[in-house]
C-alpha cells in the first residue's frame, strides 16, 4: 500500500533534475587550451584587430570571435589572437561583447 503513495513524490522528483552541462558545453582548459594558444598564434602572432606583433605566452588572449554568450562555438576556427593592457584590442571586444561602454 505504502507504494502506491510514493508513486507521485518519485514523478516531481524526477522532473525537478536540472541540466546539467556536459563536456561539450565547457570550455577547454589546461593543456588543451594551452596547444590551441600556441596554435593559433603560430599561424599569425599579431592581434587580429590592430596588427600589433604580441608575444607567445602573455602578450595576448585566445578570443572567440564570435563570443560563447553569444552562441559561438568553442573551436579553433572561431578563435583569434587579441593584443591585451590598459588600451588592448581585448578588453575593448569584451566590453563590446557585453555592451558596455569604456569607463571614465
């Protein structure tokens, strides 16, 4: 008898499990992204909006072309080479990305 009565709580148990992101929905990390960094610059050192030569490994960052919260992929095609600082090519997408405008 007492199954029957748990019957129900068992159904609204099961459809309250939340989604939970798979491998294909993160980000690379690790080794990984550090042999897509140095791929990607090696087909061209130079930040992809200003042309300015950026050293390999911190004088730049990966950007995805298409931003992730934007629904662009996770994939070398969609990456490209942003010089970074105060004034880099970067920050300036970023905060486009995001709609932002620069702050006093």
């Amino acid at each position: 008898m007492k199954l029957t009565t748990l019957r129900p709580k068992v159904a609204t148990l099961r459809s309250r499990v939340q989604n939970v992101p798979t491998a294909s929905d993160r980000r690379i990390t690790g080794r990984t992204l550090q042999n897509r960094r140095l791929r990607i610059w090696s087909k061209d050192p130079h930040c992809a909006k200003c042309g300015r030569l950026v050293a390999y490994p911190h004088g730049f960052e990966l950007d995805h072309v298409v931003a992730l919260s934007q629904g662009g992929l996770d994939v070398d095609a969609n990456c490209q080479v942003l010089c970074i600082g105060t004034d880099g090519c970067h920050e300036a997408k970023t905060r486009a990305d995001l709609g932002q405008r620069r702050s006093r």
